[in-house]
C-alpha cells in the first residue's frame, strides 16, 4: 500500500496518512482544481504565485512522517517524484515532447503537470533503502535518456509535492521498479587554472549543490536562540539569497525549505513578517549582492590575489565556472567582482593573531595566534575572573555593569561567534579558516579554567539593597524605592554591579497605589488575610521584608507562611501559601529546598543556593522531623556552600539569602530566641482544593494567566514595589500578631489528640462536689489509665493544662491532702 503524509497548506506540519492513488485523482479529477487555477493566475507575480501556493495541499510522495523532516521519515512509500521544470536548466528544451516520451517510459508510475502548469512530474517506483542514491540515477538516466534536467532539491526524501490539477494525468500501475542507484560522487582532483591556483574541475555543480546551500540557511533558523529568530531569518534569507543572485540556488526552493524551517520553531510571533523577511533577502536584497558557495570562494581569491586583481582574471574566472556549474555568466561576474572589490578594502584586524615574516624570500607569511593578545582581547570584551572561594573562580562577563556567568560552552560560543562574524579574508589574505583552524588547535589550552585564571579579577561593588533603600530590576530600567519614593532609573545611571539574572524579562511602568491594588493578587492577599487590615498590612510588611536584601542580624527573621485551620501535617491545603513565595520571586531569585528531603546533617544541604539567591526557600517543612531551632545558626551568620564536585564557597551574612517557608506544621519551640527568629503568618482558609484562586479570578497569577496581560503584570510588580515601600516606612519593623487559633494548633501539635479530648472531657466533668478544684495528681493517673501514654511527666501533663487556660494552686489545709496540687477550670470553660 502506498501510503502519503497529506497535509492542509505549507504551514501545516502534522499530517494525515492517505494512500497516494486517492490523492492523485483528486488531482486528475479536479478535486483542488480552483485553487490551483487561481495560483496559475498569478504566475506572472512571484510574491503572489508563491503566497497561492502555499495555502494550497500538499503531500510527501515518498512516504508518511511524524514531522514532516527528513529524519522523521515513519514508511517510504517505494516512490520517488521528480519533478522537471521549464527553468534555466531546461532552456531550449522541448517539454511537451519529452512529456509524451516519459510517458511511455517503463519506470513512469505517474505524470502529472506541476502546480504552476508548465512543468510536469513524475512518480517513479524505486527501493526504499537509498533514496538519494537512487535519486542520482534517475537523475542520470532522464538526463541521458530525454535530456532533461531534474529538479536537484527533489533528492529529499521529505520533499513536499503542492497538489496539482491535470485532467489528462497518466498512470501505469504495472511500472517496472527502477533498481538502480548512484554513490554520492567525490570531491574531485584540482586541476590548474590561469596562474596556476588549484580549483575544482567540472562539473561545479551537482545535484546535491543546491540542497547544501539552503540546508545552511535552514541551519541558521534551526539554531537561533530566543529572541533572535527574526534576525536568524533575515540573515539566512539573505544568505541563501545571494546563492540565488549567483544562480547556485532556486528561490522558489529555497523560500519552501527557509519557510518549513520556520514552522518547525517553537512560539513563531510573527509568521507574516518572518515570511516578508523570507521573500525580501531571497528576492531582493540577497540577488542583489550575488554570493559564491565557500568552496568556490576561497580558490576564486586565491586566484585574484596571485593574479593582482588583474579585470582579465575576473572575466576569465567568470567564464570558466559558469562554464562548469551551468549558472548564468552575469550572476557569476558579479559575484567575483564583488570578492575582487572586497580584497582591495580587505581590513586590518589582528586582534590576537600576527603574521610571522616568511622564512623564504617570496614565501607567505605564516598566521600565528598570540595566547596574550587572546587573553587581553577577552579582557576588553569585558571577561573577568571573580573569586568565590578560597581558591575557587567564576568566569563572569561585564557588559553596562551587568555580570553574565560564563561556563566554558559559552566561552566557546563567544569566541566562535566572534570568528564566525569575521569577514571571509582580512588582514592582506588571512581567511576566516585558518583562524578558526589555529584557535580549535588551541581549545584545549583557551577555555582551561587554570589559563583563564590569567583574566583580571572583577573587583568592582555589586550594588546592594541598603538600609533605607531598595533596588529592582527591569528591562527597561531599574527602580530604586525607599520610605517616601519609589524611582524609575535609566541603565546608564547604574551605580553598581548586578547579576544578568537579577534582571526580570518584563517592562516596568511606575502607577499609583490605588491603581496598584486594582490587581487581582492584592484581592487575594486581602482574602488570605481575612478581610482584616491589620493582618494585611502584618502581611504586606513581611513580604516587603523578603523583597529588600540588606540584612540585620538583630531582626533577621525566618518568614513561615502556614494554614490558620489545618490538622497537623495534614493540611487542607491549597490556601495560597506557595503563591506568596511565588510572588516574591517574581522580583527576586528564590531559590527551593524541599522540606521533605532536607536533613541537617547533609554536607549538600544548600547545594542549590547561589551568589544571587535571595531567597532561601524550604518547601512544606516538617516541623515534626526538624527541629527548627537548628536553622538558627544559618538565618544569624554566613552561609557555607558545598556543591558536589566544587569547593565550598562562604556567602558573607550581608550578602546572603533571607529565609522563608511553607510548612502544614506549626513550630515549636519557648523563648526569646526562638521568637525572635520567626514571623508565623498563618492565612484564613479563604482559598482551598475545592476553590481556588483561577476559581475566583478565572485565571492563574504570573505565567499561568498574566503571560499576555501586560498591565495586570505592571500593576502586580508596582504592588509588590508598594510593600517594600511600606516596609521601609514602618521603620522596617515586623509585627507578630497574636493568634488564639495559632495558639490552639500548637498546643494540639505538642500535646496531641488524647490529651486535648482529655481536658475536654475535665471541663465537662466539672470539679467534684465539695472539692476544691480537680485534684491534679488524681487527674494524671486517670490519664494514663485511659490513654495508656507513660512518656508524658507528671509536671509536663500540668504544664500543659495550664496552657489551656487550667489555673494550678496548692492545697494549704492540714489534712490528708496538704501541700498537693489542685487545679482551677478555665474562666472561659463555656467555650472550650
């Protein structure tokens, strides 16, 4: 069966499987038949023919894919399509004649017309295990055969065929499989020319010439990073452009590959303008700077320069590879000529490469590479070595006093990046080659972090939050915000170092406080804190907390987001607790430990903190299993770091991360130093599993619901940069207020179930008739029958009861019962 990827336009890159017969009556019978003869129409237009042609169906001969590339091939159909075009190949050609002719041809499964009307293809069976080689025969055999050149970007197996409408479309079911199959042919020997420089004897041009040139450009695209795609087109285009100018390249072709190249990448913002950008360098800006393929370039100067620029050479050169590549000898000329121009302004670089005279009179001069004119180069690109350890480094970049972390990879791609930017030849006849040859000699010595230690220390401040200030960053600028303003700064005017990812990937325009709080996340901290302002503004403080960095040791605070109504370490959940942490580290860099795999007395506990995290994050403490008091050390001191494989690294106290948890625990613990080292903000159980926060606003906060929203981001990151403010102003003063059902689930966490019943069931018993109050050791012994717990003391059991609100006095008559303890109800027993 011969099955096909069909797909609905060019754009499209998921296909449907169909066997090839159905889809080729559909072009006898006139299935796609307006459309086509609509795009006929406009073949006087390029731009207009090319955009009908894309919306039309299309479908890969060859066999059905999961994607519609070369390497996702799923089942070759057995067929291949060539398809012969009425172009400069098949100038003087007598198509219609060769159409009948092919026809009869035993191979010939189908011919059809191509899409533009002119032209025609053909479906010849062959083996599917090598689908070039057997393109190189066929290729060979029409050429022999009929005298008609095939089209060369055919050879793709992935090829995509526009439908087409041929009501007179012949069909041999009964066609011979054509066996035969070509290797890929190899570089010939050079041979002499003019004066002797080497160069590649005919024929120039080969069948897979083409399909190399513009796989370069869809490289180009395929590699483009974030935020440079459009670029990344525009210079392919142009490229591939200049090999259309030349005649090595069809832009027709070359548009459909660059195109697919272009669907195939992720969050394509723009396809209209990629497309726009695709046919102005394939049509216009790129022709018009004709473009050699390298392997020509490089003996074409060569030949110019040994010639002296002589016009005679242009011509000659000119003539003789149009000769041997069948490209137009205008095309050919005017692309020597733009090489010979070039030569004659060819730039004086030497940036960390010299020529060493020759040893031989007449001899070249040999390119050799300075290792301290490599290193004072990365120095003036702004490389830096910055110490973060005893004899540890970071290799970092500074670029407008921002500082970009450098591992080797992306050194390398710097450099690389560099070399490939270089002009092709420079420097009186170095190319582009030999440095990059000489500098890939080198690698394993260039980017050898002992070699790079040679680089200047980066001694520069990076610019700290202060004690009354603030900063934020942006990409359109940077905030300072304090007490009593908050103010939108240029880059230039940046007093300081910072790291690149201090920079959040969003603009920033300063509003008003009530245009601030129009924000759906200031509605939900309005919710979590109960509709209560005070517990908002206790809140709102301890984020504006979090968010500045400067560090006192006598108000450093661990902020412990935690649910108001929970059962221990089993939480209702969902109360928003994550998102707070969330929203500060949509300012800031948070950096996540998780409660549940955090041990003490691991050497790699805070692996993951870096020179810029801010935030130290534990994810659901267990506060049953960690005893929080241990954290102590790390909240009030400086910070040792050990990464697996690097040597430990200290982070001073005032430059180190605040601390900050989630937990379904509350946590333990007496004292002023306990107290002091905490912030419990506990949230009402507005939000839950059963309504949450998209429930409320009908979408998500930040990416999950912002991502488009640009003026719900700006108003969330001026609340945000309100908090601070109000921070600032509060004398940088945190408040813990007073929580009775905070105070219950702790004592429920200490004591436990059994003994909240017990005292319970006290109360409910009342004090025994003519008894002063219950008798407490009466009480304990009744206890531990009825619970059978034998851990808890006599004096713990008391402790506790008078945590509940049980009033201890001692018994002073002179009887059985002297000096023994009994205990008191709580005044507020109704309500127990």
């Amino acid at each position: 069966m011969m099955l096909v990827s069909f797909y609905p336009d060019s754009v499209t890159t998921a296909g449907q499987t169909l066997e090839l017969p159905e889809v080729l009556a559909g072009i006898r019978d006139g299935r796609w038949r307006t459309a086509v003869e609509a795009a006929r129409a406009a073949l006087g237009d390029k731009a207009a023919y090319a955009r009908a042609k894309r919306r039309l169906p299309g479908f890969t001969t060859s066999g059905t894919f999961s994607a519609r590339e070369d390497g996702k091939l799923l089942h070759h159909s057995g067929l291949l399509c060539l398809d012969i075009d009425a172009k400069d190949a098949n100038a003087g050609v007598d198509l219609v004649a060769a159409r009948r002719a092919i026809e009869t041809d035993s191979y010939a499964y189908a011919v059809g017309t191509s899409t533009g009307g002119v032209g025609f293809f053909v479906l010849v069976p062959i083996p599917a295990e090598d689908h070039k080689g057997s393109f190189r025969a066929l290729a060979a055999y029409f050429q022999a055969e009929y005298g008609v050149a095939v089209d060369p970007s055919c050879s793709n197996v992935s090829r995509l065929r526009f439908v087409s409408y041929d009501p007179a479309l012949c069909l041999n079911e009964q066609a011979a499989t054509f066996e035969e199959t070509l290797p890929e042919p190899r570089a010939k020997q050079p041979v002499r020319m003019l004066s002797g420089a080497p160069f590649t004897a005919p024929d120039l041009r080969n069948a897979d010439t083409e399909a190399t040139l513009i796989a370069i450009g869809v490289k180009m695209i395929q590699q483009a990073p974030e935020g440079g795609k459009h670029d990344a087109v525009r210079d392919a285009a142009h490229m591939v452009g200049g090999y259309v100018g030349s005649g090595f390249v069809d832009a027709g072709r070359a548009y459909d590959a660059l195109l697919s190249a272009v669907l195939a990448k992720e969050n394509v913002a723009d396809l209209k303008n990629a497309e726009k950008s695709l046919h102005s360098g394939l049509y216009k800006t790129g022709p018009a700077k004709p473009l050699l393929p390298e392997w020509l370039q490089l003996r074409v100067r060569k030949e110019l320069r040994e010639a002296r620029q002589a016009y005679g050479t242009v011509v000659t050169l000119a003539q003789e590879i149009a000769t041997q590549a069948h490209v137009p000898l205008a095309s050919v000329q005017a692309a020597i000529e733009a090489l010979a121009k070039e030569q004659q302004q060819s730039p004086t670089l030497l940036t960390f490469w010299y020529l060493q005279p020759p040893t031989k009179r007449d001899g070249p001069a040999k390119v050799q590479l300075s290792d301290n004119d490599y290193k004072n180069w990365l120095a003036a690109e702004g490389f830096r070595k910055y110490r973060i350890g005893e004899a540890s480094y970071l290799i970092v970049r500074v670029q407008a006093n921002i500082v970009h972390r450098q591992d080797g990879g992306q050194l390398r791609d710097f450099v690389n990046a560099y070399l490939d930017n270089l002009p092709y030849e420079f420097d009186g006849g170095v190319y582009r080659f030999q440095i990059q040859n000489l500098v890939l000699a080198k690698d394993g010595k260039y980017y050898d972090p002992k070699f790079l230690q040679n680089l200047p220390s980066l001694d520069q401040p990076f610019l700290r939050d202060e004690r009354e200030q603030a900063y934020f960053f942006f990409t359109n600028c940077w905030v300072r915000v304090s007490a009593t303003e908050r103010q939108a700064l240029p880059y230039a005017e940046l007093p300081g170092l910072i790291w690149t990812e201090q920079v959040r990937p969003h603009h920033v325009v300063l509003i008003s406080r009530p245009e601030a709080e129009q924000c759906d996340f200031h509605a939900f901290t309005t919710n979590v804190s109960a509709q209560d302002t005070t517990r908002l503004r206790v809140l709102q403080n301890a984020l504006g907390y979090l968010l500045h960095g400067y560090k006192e040791e006598l108000n450093a605070r661990c902020v412990i987001f935690l649910d108001e109504v929970a059962t221990t370490g089993k939480p209702d959940g969902r109360t928003g607790k994550s998102l707070l942490i969330r929203a500060v580290g949509e300012l800031i860099k948070v950096t996540l430990i998780p409660g549940a795999t955090f041990r003490f007395e691991d050497s790699f506990r805070f692996s993951r903190v870096d020179l810029d995290t801010r935030i130290l994050y534990f994810d659901e403490w267990d506060g049953r299993r960690l005893p929080f008091k241990k954290l102590f050390t790390e909240i009030v001191s400086e910070l040792a770091v050990n990464k697996k494989n690097q040597p430990e690294f200290i982070i001073p106290f005032a430059d180190g991360p605040k601390f900050a948890m989630t937990t379904n625990d509350v946590l333990l613990g007496d004292g002023s130093s306990h107290e002091g080292r905490k912030l419990e903000i506990p949230l009402a159980p507005h939000y839950s599993a059963t309504h949450t926060p998209k429930d409320e606003f009908g979408r998500g906060f930040f990416r999950e619901g912002w991502e488009t929203d640009v003026a719900e981001y700006n108003r969330f990151f001026n609340l945000a940069l309100f908090w601070v403010q109000s921070f600032l102003a509060s004398g940088r003063q945190l408040q813990q207020l007073p929580s009775a059902t905070l105070a219950a689930r702790k004592l429920e966490q200490e004591t436990g179930t059994e003994f909240i019943e017990f005292a319970a069931e006290l109360v409910a018993a009342g004090v025994p008739t003519n008894e002063p109050g219950i008798w407490a050791a009466d009480a304990f012994g009744r206890y531990q029958t009825e619970t059978g717990d034998r851990r808890t003391s006599y004096q713990r059991f008391n402790s506790w009861l008078v945590k509940l609100g049980f009033e201890k006095k001692k018994w002073r008559v002179k009887d059985s019962r002297c000096d023994q303890t009994y205990l008191l109800l709580p005044v507020a027993a109704a309500n127990f």
